[in-house]
C-alpha cells in the first residue's frame, strides 16, 4: 500500500507557512524579553539579534503535527459523520488508505513518538536556557545526555548489527550528542547551520519517503518546511538568529532522522547502507572533526568556540560570507546525493 504524496507536501507547506508566519511574533517576543544575541567578540552584527529561530521552527513543527492529530482523532471518533463538506476536504487530502496507514503507524509507534517529540522540546529548552544564561558546558552536556537516554528509552535506537540493549543505548546516545553539537559547531554564520539542517532532512525525507516509511518521511518534512519557513529571515541578511536552541534543536532532528529510517531492508538488503547518514551529514560531522583535533592539538578546550571552522577557512581564501555558506550547503548536497541508492 503507497502513502499519498499530497500528505507530505501538506506537511512541508504548512510547516513553511507556520515558521514564516510565527516568526515575527517571536521575534517581537525575543526583544521584548531580552532573548537576544547582542554583539560582541567574533561578531558581525553592530546591533542586537532576536534569537527566535529555534522557537519558530519548533512551532513550525509542533502546529501542524498537533493539528493532524486532532483530526485524525477527530476523523476516529466519527466527529465529521454526516458533513460532506468535511467528508470532500478530507478526501482530497488523505484517502482511507492514508488515513489507515496514518492511524496505524502512529498506534504501532506512540510512545517511540512522544519520547521524540518530548525530545525535541527538552532540547529547545537547553538551548534555551544555554542562550539565556550561557550554561558550563558541563550542565549543557548533561542536559544533551538525559534527552539522548530519554530518545533512547523510547525506542529509537541504533544497533549497527550488534544483538546488545547496552550497546544500543551507548551508540545511540554518543550518536545524538555528536550531531547535536556538530550542527551547534556549525552556527556561525548566516544560514549555514539551517540550511545545512534543510537539505539534509529533505534527503532523510525522500529516502524514508522511497521506502514507504511514511511516519519518519513526514517527520522529516516538517522539519524540512519549518527550516525553510526560517530561512528568509537569516540569510543571506539575518533579522533572527537560530541561537542555542536552534541550533540544537536542529541537530537533534537530524540525529534522530537518521536513526529512525530503516536504510537495510528486506526489499533492498544493502548492509552499508549504515553510511548513509555519515554521508548525508558528512560536512557538518567533518567540519567538527577537524575544530575539535586542531583545538586539542592546540591544547584549548574542545568546546571553546574559534574561527577555524570551514565557513572561516573560506572567507579567508577570499570568498564573501554568502558565498562561502552556498559553497558548504553545496557541498552538502553534493556528498548526500553520494548517499541515494537510486
């Protein structure tokens, strides 16, 4: 049985239109409470910038995913019986296959669904807080671990081949807090960390989408519309930030994106497919990679934020800031597109 391709450019329209929308009442927010990034050391901007990308991409996400849940249940408890005009919206959108496969999936899938979900909002909070007080890096980590072990928890684990819960649990909680940081890492200039956040969650969206798993396609492409949703208002001239808890939240949708799709399948055995998520999140895993071995190397703490990263490396060789963040989400799709079975 096939999903209806108008389900998921439902979700990417209304994610993007809900990000956009929302946006400048965050923004407005974020000034009036002080949420903001001022300038400072290793700063571009001369004025302060509201930190409200985080807020809105979650709303971006959070909106439309409740909004079809309440109509699926909605739908369930016979609540349009004998209202045509209801009947004929639904029909256009979601058949009753849909709909069967929809409700199926999230009954089959519930508690692992909540504890992402859950996730996502524990992470915004961190980042949150991290934006609002600069957290130590201790109590940042520790707040990154307990979300991880609560993902985990949940059953959303990597198992690589290997028959061990402690394992399981031990990969996927080193894998969540890699890419979490990775994207932080990558929050340097305009658009780059939300572009390159864009692209790959539209690639995990349509190699889920190919396989027929339609919960983890639709995830993806809400996050996918959210991002896009944030975009026009940080690049290439930003009017907001993603801030902390963008960025982590970000990098936690990528992390978990890439361990809910099953990549080997019966359908199509390939067992490297285990690669696909290093290569569709080569650049941003990369980039930390090679900060963290030259700060080591230069005996600074691994956390201690620098100009070395790639984005930096570029504008020195002569390109402009735009320039140099189109390269890398170039690059990114490039090395991604590596990653598509087809």
């Amino acid at each position: 049985m096939t999903f209806p391709f108008n389900v998921y450019l439902a979700a990417v329209v209304s994610a993007f239109l809900t990000a956009l929308l929302s946006l400048p009442l965050w923004r407005r927010w974020c000034l009036r409470t002080g949420l903001v990034d001022d300038p400072g050391r290793r700063k571009i901007h001369d004025h302060p910038v509201p930190l409200a990308g985080g807020l809105a991409v979650m709303t971006g996400i959070m909106v439309p995913t409740l909004a079809a849940c309440m109509a699926l249940w909605w739908d369930g408890a016979g609540g349009n019986a004998g209202k045509p005009g209801l009947d004929a919206a639904r029909s256009t959108l979601l058949d009753a296959n849909g709909a069967w496969l929809l409700g199926y999936g999230l009954g089959r899938r519930a508690l692992e669904l909540a504890g992402i979900l859950l996730g996502a909002c524990g992470m915004l909070w961190v980042g949150l807080l991290d934006d609002r007080h600069e957290l130590s890096a201790r109590v940042k980590f520790t707040g990154q671990f307990l979300i991880a072990v609560l993902v985990a928890a949940s059953g959303s684990r990597i198992t690589l081949f290997v028959p061990s819960l402690v394992f399981s649990y031990a990969v996927t909680i080193l894998w969540i807090l890699t890419v979490v940081n990775a994207f932080n890492f990558m929050d340097n200039m305009n658009g780059l960390c939300a572009g390159l956040g864009a692209l790959a969650a539209c690639q995990f969206a349509m190699l889920a989408a190919g396989e027929g798993q339609y919960l983890v396609a639709l995830i993806a492409f809400l996050a996918f519309g959210a991002l896009l949703g944030f975009l026009p208002y940080n690049f290439p001239r930003a009017r907001a930030f993603l801030g902390d808890s963008g960025s982590h939240l970000v990098g936690y949708l990528l992390a978990v994106l890439a361990i809910l799709p099953h990549f080997h399948t019966a359908r199509h055995p390939r067992p490297w497919a285990v690669l696909i998520p290093l290569l569709i999140l080569g650049v941003p895993l990369g980039d930390m990679a090679w900060v963290v071995a030259l700060r080591w190397r230069l005996g600074q703490p691994f956390y201690q934020g620098d100009t070395n990263h790639l984005s930096h490396r570029l504008v020195r060789r002569g390109l402009t800031r735009t320039q140099a963040v189109l390269v890398i989400w170039i690059a990114a799709e490039t090395l991604g597109l590596l990653a598509c079975p087809w």
